[in-house]
C-alpha cells in the first residue's frame, strides 16, 4: 500500500469513529431531553405513593366565649337572622361600628331597600333590629375615646 492509500484507510477510520462520536453523541442528548420532560422515566422500582388527606371540618356557625366566631357578633336571639341578612351584602363590621337606635335602624333599613336593593326583611326586621338595638346600642362618646393604660413618662429639658 502506498501512502495516499493508507491516508484514505486512516480518514475513512477517523471518519466513522467522528459518525460513532456524532451518534453518542444525538442519542445521550436526546435521552437527557427525555429524562427533562419525564424525571420519573428511570424509577422503575418505585410504587405509586397514596397519600390519603383528610379535609378539615371547620364549622362556620362556631361560638367561642359568646362571640360567632366567623362574624365577630355576639351571640344572642336573632343572630343568624342578622348574619344571614346583614352579612349576604357586607361586612359584620360594619353593623357593629355603627350602633344605632331602632328608630335610626329601620330609616337606614328603609334607605337601603330603597337605594341598595334591599330585599323586603317582613317579620325578620324586627328580629334585626331588637337584635341590633340590644347588643349594639349607641354610646354615648365624645370626638375620641379616653386614652386608658398609657404609661406617660416626664419629657427631659
């Protein structure tokens, strides 16, 4: 064999081991961009874990110390009539922070199923308003209340 022979012999085997590094190279790639998509391909061992989940049973209705644990409102007569007619539209803070007479409750009352969309209460509203007027009432209370359990200190000149 001449020498321009045994260079082709020589480049036709570097040409397949570069074909052979070349297809490694295609099918590892292409088996990590398997392994990617699917991380759970190779657990061949592995059974399908059952987990089993226990909802949490929480009672919307809970009284706790008297106080109606989801709305704020004191138990008392009439509280759920209140909080399923007061709460539907918004928050039970609001019926507490604006503590009223019964006269003033039946005019806010009217004024919203007037302009508010407020469904006719019929005999509910008396049981709203008792309920409100006895657990809610007015208080009597200057611009602010009085400041209680302040630790003053004397200012230094």
């Amino acid at each position: 064999m001449n020498k321009e022979e045994t260079f082709r012999v020589q480049v036709r085997k570097v040409r397949r081991l570069l074909m052979l590094l070349l297809a490694l190279f295609i099918i590892s790639g292409g088996g990590m961009l398997y392994y990617m998509v699917n991380p759970n391909a190779l657990d061949f061992m592995l059974k399908p874990e059952t987990v089993a989940f226990k909802p949490i049973e929480v009672d919307e209705d809970r009284i706790e110390n008297g106080i109606h644990v989801r709305t704020g409102l004191v138990d008392a007569e009439g509280l759920m009539t209140v909080v399923n007619n007061c709460t539907n539209c918004h928050s039970s803070k609001l019926v507490t922070q604006n503590r009223m007479n019964a006269e003033r409750w039946n005019t806010t009352i009217k004024w919203m199923q007037e302009t508010q969309n407020l469904w006719d209460l019929g005999r509910n509203q008396e049981v709203i308003v008792n309920y409100l007027v006895t657990n809610y009432p007015p208080k009597a209370k200057g611009r602010r209340s009085v400041l209680t359990d302040i630790d003053w200190y004397a200012l230094e000149d």
